[in-house]
C-alpha cells in the first residue's frame, strides 16, 4: 500500500555539554583550566528520491533523531559531532511544520535541512580569566526539541494517464517508457500509482482508474486525485471494449470538474485504446463520438508513436 500522507517527529541532536577539568601533571601540578568544548548535535535532512514508495518507511517508525554530540574532553579537546541523519522522501513531498511553515521538495537530489542540531556547550577553559583562574562553571549543551512534521505526497509528473478503470492506462505507461507496471484483464489491477520515465526524460504517472463519485471519495476516490493536479497535460483513455465510451468519458471528466476546476481546465488529449479489437469503421465511428486525437493499440507500434509525437508536441505548445 502506498503511504502518501504521514505524520512524523523529527529531532536534531543534542549538543554535548561542556567539562569543567584541570591540568595536573609533575612539571605543572596547576596547570589551570584545560575542560573542552562540547560536539554539536548532527541536524536532520530530507533528501528528495524517484521511489515514491518512501514514504512507507513512515508506516511503523514515527519519531527520527540525529546523534546527539559528544561531551568536551581534557586538554581542551571540543567533543566528537553527533552524526547527521538523511532521510530520504519521495520527489514531490511536501513537509508541513506546526507553525505553519513548510518545505517542498521538487527535484531529484534535492536535499533540505528539517531539523539543525544544537549547539555544545563550553567547557571551563573558555571562562578562564585574569580575575577567574579557576572557573567551576561551563555550559550544558543545547537541547533539541522535538519537531512535529505532517508529509504529503504530490507526484511530479508532465504527464498523468487518466481514465476509468481497465481503460489501458498501464499498458500504456509500458509501452511509452521502461516501466513494467503488472496488467491484467480486470477492474482496479493498478491500486497505487506508477511512474515511468520517457527517453526524454519525462515523468508519466499511471493513476489508478476513476468512478463515478471519486471526487467525494468513492472507489479510489480523491486520494489520487491530487496526484495528478501538477501534470502538465493529462492523456485521457477511453477502452474501444466499452458499451458506451462517451458515458466513459463525460464520467471521468465530470470527477475532474467536481475536484478542481484547474485540474479540468488542463491540457488534454483524448485517446481510443485497445483498437485491436475492433473492425476500422467501428474505431472510425467511436473516434468520432469521443472527439478522440488519436487512436492506439499496444500490437501498433505506430500508433503508439503517434500519441508520443503528439505527447511532445503538446508539451511543446504549452511552454
């Protein structure tokens, strides 16, 4: 199960406390002040990767801490710095802080500071003075408090293959990128989203198939909604294996209204998938009723290249 949205606790480490020590040895029996500095604690970063699945990671584990900095030592040696701790979160998370504030990650190897450790303390050698040669006093090391952090996951993609369900959409993604997303020949085969990535280095997300009420949270409901509100263009797939493709289409189109208006003001282009199946005059008269840009069928490379070309140059028209 793909986990979009989390709440987590983050802590930077604390810092080290200052030592209070003195220098004794047979040639300096008073050696004077020597305690040192405490190590700072690490901070905690995010750092953005491809696999969306990172935010399971949150799904049992909720509090996360860097390591907290050594104490000061003799001879006024600063205590070691407590390791830093990077958390990695899937491109397109969006880290929201209690107090309003709230950090996005957008681009792959993006790598933000959440939470910054605290500071050492000082040891009794940086209290030393002519009017105070033997300091008894140093500071403790900052203490850290604990951050409260809700995640949100938005894919980034340029592109976001909508449709009902068992409309083709993963046999699409296949067949336009690397990705070997599972298929199957039934309702709902694609429960979370997939992603795939164009030789030209473009984002598609294969978003789980629509019903009629997914805007109010039925079937899949708005939960993959969202994920496609940053696309750029959505390719809209219609199945020539329905008995009534513009019942099929006038649906999905009415969940994407209900949503966002925004969402249904994007740039779209209408495809007739699984054409295979059907005799020409038949794909002619349904490419006709839906208004279809482009008609495919997974055993056509050419057609397949058709919605790529016609892909780019959509993209291209909206720069």
């Amino acid at each position: 199960m793909l986990i979009d949205e989390v709440r987590i606790k983050i802590k930077g480490g604390d810092g080290g406390d200052g030592t209070v020590s003195f220098y004794n040895d047979a040639f300096r029996p008073k050696g004077g002040p020597d305690g040192g500095i405490g190590g700072d604690g690490g901070s905690v970063f995010f750092e953005a990767v491809s696999d969306i699945s990172k935010l399971n990671q949150f799904r049992h584990t909720k509090i996360y801490s860097a390591g907290r900095g050594e104490k000061g030592g003799k001879n006024n040696c600063t205590g070691k710095n407590g390791e830093e701790l990077v958390i990695q979160v899937p491109i397109g998370t969006l880290a929201s802080y209690d107090n309003g504030t709230s950090v996005e990650l957008t681009e792959i190897g993006q790598k933000v500071l959440m939470a910054k450790g605290g500071s050492g303390g000082r040891g009794n050698y940086c209290f030393k003075s002519s009017t105070n040669q033997t300091p008894q006093q140093r500071e403790l090391g900052y203490k850290c408090q604990v951050k409260n952090l809700f995640l949100q996951l938005k894919l980034i993609a340029k592109i976001g293959l909508i449709g009902l369900p068992n409309a083709g959409k993963t046999s699409l993604l296949n067949e336009l990128t690397p990705a070997n997303a599972r298929v199957a020949n039934y309702s709902f085969t694609t429960l979370e989203p997939n992603l795939g990535v164009t030789k030209g280095g473009l984002i598609i997300a294969d978003i789980p198939g629509l019903i009629e009420g997914a805007a109010e949270g039925k079937g899949l409901g708005i939960k993959f909604l969202k994920h496609v509100e940053r696309t750029s263009i959505l390719v809209h797939c219609i199945s020539a294996e329905s008995q009534d493709p513009l019942k099929d289409y006038q649906t999905v189109r009415q969940e994407l209204t209900n949503y966002s208006s925004n969402l249904a003001n994007k740039p779209e282009i209408i495809v007739l998938t699984k054409t295979d199946l059907l005799d020409e005059k038949e794909i002619i008269r349904i490419k006709k009723l839906i208004k279809a840009d482009v008609c495919t069928s997974i055993i056509n490379p050419d057609s397949i290249k058709k919605l790529n070309d016609l892909i780019a140059k959509k993209l291209k028209s909206e720069i």
